[in-house]
C-alpha cells in the first residue's frame, strides 16, 4: 500500500509543477531517493500514465490518463457542471472564482475563471490550497468531522505568508465562525493582499464534493461586495447541488 501511495504522489507531482520535470527534481519533492523514484516512473510509463522525452529524458504526464478522466467524467459528470458555474460568477462578480477538490490532505484545483481586471488574483488550476490557510480550506475543514479538523491542527501548518499568523487556535476559531457562518472567510492568510471567500459543495446525497471560492484583492472587499459574495456563491452552490 505504500509503495502505490508513493507512486502516486508522484503523479500529484504533475498538477502542482506542470511541463515536463527531472527525475531528480521529482525523487527530491516526493522524498523518494533516485533508484525508488525511477522504478516507479518506469512502471508508470509501461503503463502510460507517465511518459518520458527520450532527448531531454524528462517526465511528463502521458495519455493514459485522458481515457480514465473522460470516463470518470462521462460516469459521474462533474468538470462539466461545475466550470459554468464557477465561469457565471467570475463574470458576475469580476473577481476570481475557484472549485477545488479534496486531495490528501489539501485541496486540489480542479477548475478556473479569473477577473477580467489588470489587477486580479491569479489561480492556477491543479494548484495545492492548504487546509489552514485558505477560505476554501476552512470551509471544507467547517464540513468535516472533529477528528478531520484535528489531524491538521496536530500537522504541520506552515505560514503561506510571512508574519502571518497561524495558529492551531486561529485555525479552530475559524472554522468554528464557518459553521456558525454557512461559508469561510480569510484575510491575507494565504496570499499577501488577497482575500478569500467559499463554501463547500455538496452533492445531491449530502456528501462534500469540493469547495467553490472567490478571490480578491483585499482593497476591492468592501460590505457591499461581500454581500454580492455571498449571495452569487449561495445560489451557485445550490444549483450544483441539484445538478451533482
């Protein structure tokens, strides 16, 4: 089991540094010596998961991975409901909007509609959002049972941004304001002059599929904008609700 979980965080990998990367540099992020990681990618690329330039010798992700994302996809729809979705409240707020996934201990980017503005907060898809700093994180965490929350707090929760402040405490606090709220709200936690607004996604069952969220700069969140936030959120979240 985890040999596989290995092998699998390096295909993570290629979500978070996308273009093509050296064995090197993988066995080094996943903390895998070269031997291990090599056998492993080998294995991969048999398969077609991974595939390997013969000039450069670099690693990339290979077509294998296309047929299993269409048929997920065509299974259980969730890209294709979900990006109209995060698109309508980009347009209509003018501010970034994010989906994210759950991903072993983090969430994972699945989709993303940025501001039509000079000056406006970047998101790249397949990024990494960190549970404890981040709106969508805290939203996902407010969802969560007890004991998901804990195993975070008992984790490592580095600072995104320096001299923040981020304190198992900090973090219970505001998960605490989530529940009580129905949404999350952070305040340059993850990103200098960024702030950030979500709420979780829930399928028709009830189980947690993501987390759909905004992001602005902090001067452009005035009590009037989070309202706008607020409602164009709710009613996305509701219809993908009865859409997934």
């Amino acid at each position: 089991m985890k040999t596989v979980t290995k092998a699998l965080s390096l295909l993570d990998l290629f979500l978070e540094t996308p273009g093509r990367q050296s064995l090197g540099a993988l066995a080094e992020s996943a903390g895998l010596d070269k031997a291990t990681a090599r056998r492993m990618l080998v294995a991969m690329c048999d398969y077609g998961l991974v595939e390997q330039d013969g000039a450069s010798r670099l690693y990339a992700l290979g077509p294998r991975v296309l047929p299993l994302a269409r048929a997920r996809e065509a299974d259980r729809p969730l890209l294709s409901v979900v990006d109209p979705e995060v698109r309508a409240v980009a347009a209509a707020l003018g501010e970034t909007c994010h989906f994210s996934l759950p991903a072993h201990g983090a969430l994972s980017v699945l989709c993303v509609a940025e501001a039509d503005r000079p000056i406006r907060v970047h998101v790249r898809e397949g990024s990494t959002l960190p549970l404890h700093t981040t709106g969508a994180g805290i939203a996902f965490l407010a969802a969560s049972d007890d004991s998901v929350v804990e195993r975070v707090l008992a984790g490592p929760m580095p600072a995104a941004v320096p001299g923040s402040y981020v304190t198992p405490a900090v973090v219970r606090a505001a998960v605490a304001d989530a529940r009580r709220l129905g949404y999350a709200r952070t305040d340059q936690t993850f990103e200098a002059d960024v702030t950030g607004t979500a709420r979780v996604v829930r399928d028709g069952r009830g189980a947690v599929v993501g987390a759909l969220g905004v992001a602005m700069p902090v001067h452009r969140m005035t009590p009037e904008v989070e309202a706008q936030t607020l409602a164009r959120l709710e009613q996305a979240v509701d219809r993908l609700t009865s859409s997934l």
